[in-house]
C-alpha cells in the first residue's frame, strides 16, 4: 500500500485526544453539549478518518531528535571530575551543565506552548533541531580549557531546544495516532528522551578517558562534540525534508472535528486559568514533579556518588546511568501498552509511584555495600519505575484535564519537574558533601513518600474517557437510526396496484 494509503477502514470517534481548538472552543462557547446532543440526536455528520503508515515515521523521526537532545544533558555530569579538571572549575560549575536544561524549561515553556498552539508542529520541530545543531558546533568550538563560558553558552543552546522538545509526545500522538494507540505512540516518543539519557551515561565515560595530558584530553572531547554535532546537523536535514503537520485525512472523529473550529475563538490564557483550578491536576503536577525531580537529581549526581564509593569507576557509573535508564524505557513501553489495553489510571499511576519509592530505598542502602552488581540490579529496579513513570504522568494528565491542550497540560508538568530537579540536585549535592551519600538518598525518600500519599489523594476523574463512549455511542445511535429505518421501509405493508378498467 502506498504511504498516503489508509491502513483500515474509515473508523468512528474513540479517540483519546483532541487538538487545542477543537478543545478551548468546545469549553468557552458551550459547544461541546451541542455536539454531544446533535451526535445523539443523528445530526452530526461522520467524518472520514484514515491511519497513514508516515504516522510512524513522525513519532521515530521526533525520538531521534529528541534522543540527540537528551544525550547532551548529561554528557558533562557522568564525567563531571574530568570535566573539572579540564575547565578548572568546580563540581557546582559543571552540576549547572546538566541543571541548565531545568532552568532554562521554566521561563521558556508558556510562550514556547502558545507558539505550538498558534504555528503547529512542524514550526516546533524546525526550531527545536536547529537549536540544537546550533548548540552542538558552538561546544565544538569550546574545547580549550579557556573557553568554559563557550561550552556553557552552546549548552544553553541545546537546553532551550529542549522547551520546543520535551512536552510533545502527547501531541504528536494525538494528531497522528487512532484511539488504540495514542498511550503506546506516547511511550514511543517518551522513550526517545530516555535512551538519549541511557546513552549519554554510556558514551561519554568511553570516549573521554579520564587522563592527565590536556592536549589529549581536548582531542577525545573534540572527538565526542564532533559525532554529537554530525548526528544533530543530519536530524535537522531530515526534518526539513521529512516532518510533516499532520496527515491529509485525520486520525479520529475528534481531530476531525477539531479542523472545522476557526483559530480566533481559541484561549491560551483561559485555558491556563483553567487548569490551575483543576484540583486532580494541581496534585498531579505536584507529584509528577517530585518523582522526575529526583529523577534528575540522582542522575546528575549519579557520577559523584559512585565515585565516592567506587573510585576510578567513571566507566561502571555510566554503565549504572545505562541500566537505570533502560530499564526506565522498558518500564515506559510496557506501561503505555498496559493503559491502552486497560484504561486504569490512577491504580497503575499510584502503583508505579508506590514501586518508585521502595526502589529508591533500595538502592539507597545499598549503595555503600561494596559491590558493584548489587548496585547495578537496584539501580535498575530504580529507573523500571522511576523512569516507567514518565508517560503514565503525560497520559493522566490528558484524563484529568480534557478537553484541554495536550501541550500545554504536559508543560505544565515538565516545568514542575524542572523547578523541583534544581531544588533536589542542590540539597542533595549539599547534603551529599556534609553527609555522605545515605542521607542525600534518604532526603529524596522522604519526597517520594510524600509523593505516592498526594497521588492516593487524587480524583480519577477520567474526562477523556468518559468523553470518548458518550462519541461512541451516539456514533452507535446513529447507526442504529439508519438501520432502523431501513427496516421500517422494508416492513412497511405494501398497497396493491389498482385493478386495470374494465373493456367496454
């Protein structure tokens, strides 16, 4: 089949998403029971919807950029002591290396949703690939031991493409993706993120060896900035060619819809006035931030604290940061297969978050046992449900705030976990140097218990859902109007011709 050819038939509304206009237009001017009562009623027409084969060039293509991204928020922490040494600064200097995408998400992320809002993906696309091609050839430039405000300038670079980056999985789902799909193609785009992580712990401590001549040391940077910067230069190319708006026919009923509703009746600031008085979602964004918060602060520390228990171990560190994060991946896929097929939100959530916990005890007293493979399986206990985490926080909060803007609910999110992950990689670097890595552990314990106890407090109410069977069955209730009037044509008592007139 051709790759504009539909891969199913023309398939009813049960989508799970629908686009910020569609969504504001329906709340503000009381649109959504109209159409709620006319799809009831029969009046609202089917639109024809169709699954495009490119959807999943989309998704794989938005991973590969956002995996080039991720990979560069790390690439300074896991080798952070010889980075020290190169640029002659500080451990608190080069924290800030991998801080600066959190910074940099809060300011950035409103006016970055409102562009998606107003210009579409592609637009965001564009200037999230260029950003980071950009930042990537200014480290490039930096590699002499004078030059730290450089590398810092070209890490500024790739952490703004990170706003245009970070929140998009939920939208890239719902604009391309059908109904049974939309929490796997999430997890899809989430999983990106992370094996760019995984592989900015792996990479980093192979390619850079931690030794003492600088003029050797400049050559193995100049050689890891020089593969980042190539990859990022092909990703942009390939985006300029390849990434598309959105498919010609949309995916559902609600995308459909969606494309009828004039752009000037939609509110960006209504729509953030009204998610702040979404009591669910305000817990949500509390303990989504917790969670990935100390998520980012163990993998920005992650170098320093087996290095204060296992000297020399730059390499193993970066192979911990690996198996914390691939497993984080595999925990990601599994749970976004598990919510398509079961819909159970807030129990899955609550579990995960629950499971978070207990793993990051474990880990935290093991940690100082002596042996390297015990932290390897604790650690990847760890990420299976830190990082699983992830899409499960994007795909409740779309629940909990329908018929709102995927973008803008998932910025929301992002930004919470920003402010929280500088606040966690600040104290525990500080309780880390007064009193050792067990007590900078056990302060991130104390926030993810407070964590799963708000997430056990949060409402399911699961508006996307509810939302999806009331379309369902009036697209029911229409088909069954059309067949019970055929059959009432067909059962109708039929009147016989007139008798022909009598021959004179």
């Amino acid at each position: 089949m051709g790759e504009k050819q539909a891969l199913g038939d023309i398939e009813i509304n049960d989508n799970h998403n629908t686009t910020d206009l569609e969504k504001h237009v329906m709340m503000d001017s009381g649109d959504a029971a109209e159409r709620t009562e006319a799809q009831q009623n029969g009046h609202e027409p089917v639109r024809p919807t169709r699954l495009y084969k490119r959807r999943w060039l989309i998704v794989f293509l938005f991973s590969s950029y956002s995996l080039c991204n991720s990979f560069q928020w790390i690439q300074y922490g896991i080798i952070s002591n010889i980075f020290m040494k190169f640029y002659n600064v500080d451990a608190f200097t080069i924290d800030w290396m991998s801080m600066i995408y959190m910074l940099t998400y809060i300011p950035f992320i409103f006016p970055v949703t409102w562009l998606l809002d107003k210009k579409g993906l592609r637009v965001i696309a564009l200037v999230a690939t260029a950003l980071n091609c950009a930042g990537t050839w200014i480290k490039l430039a930096s590699v002499r031991p004078n030059l730290f405000a450089v590398t810092l300038l070209g890490q500024f670079s790739c952490s703004f493409a990170q706003v245009f980056i970070l929140g998009m999985p939920s939208r890239i789902a719902s604009v391309w993706f059908g109904s049974e799909e939309v929490s796997t193609a999430c997890s899809i785009g989430v999983f990106g993120n992370q094996l760019g992580i995984a592989i900015g712990f792996l990479v980093p401590p192979i390619l850079v060896p931690n030794v003492d001549d600088m003029d050797e040391l400049a050559h193995h940077i100049r050689i890891m900035f020089y593969i980042t910067a190539g990859v990022a230069t092909l990703l942009f190319i390939l985006v300029v060619i390849v990434f598309q708006e959105r498919p010609e026919l949309p995916p559902t009923q609600a995308q459909a819809t969606a494309r009828s509703i004039p752009p000037e009746q939609y509110s960006y600031t209504a729509s953030i006035r009204r998610l702040l008085r979404n009591k669910p979602f305000i817990l949500l964004i509390i303990t989504y931030g917790l969670n990935v918060g100390c998520f980012y602060a163990v993998g920005t520390l992650l170098n320093r604290m087996i290095i204060e228990h296992y000297p020399g171990e730059e390499v193993n560190a970066g192979r911990i940061g690996l198996t914390i994060v691939i497993a984080g991946m595999v925990g990601s896929l599994i749970c976004g297969i598990w919510l398509d097929k079961t819909k159970t939100y807030k129990q899955t959530t609550l579990a995960v978050y629950f499971m978070s916990l207990v793993g990051m005890i474990i880990y935290a007293v093991t940690l100082s046992l002596g042996h390297l493979w015990v932290v390897f399986i604790t650690a990847g206990t760890l990420g299976f449900f830190m990082t699983g985490y992830l899409p499960l926080g994007f795909e409740f909060a779309v629940e909990l705030t329908y018929p709102e803007s995927e973008g803008t609910s998932s910025g929301l999110l992002n930004c919470s976990a920003q402010v929280f992950g500088i606040i966690f990689t600040i104290c525990q670097g500080k309780i880390i140097d007064s009193f050792g890595t067990l007590a900078g552990n056990i302060f991130l314990c104390v926030f993810l218990l407070i964590g799963t106890i708000i997430t056990g407090l949060i409402k399911s109410d699961l508006r996307r859902q509810h939302a999806n069977q009331l379309a369902k069955a009036a697209a029911e209730g229409q088909m069954s109007g059309q067949d019970y009037g055929a059959t009432a044509l067909i059962s109708q008592p039929q009147t016989p011709p007139p008798p022909p007139p009598p021959q004179g």
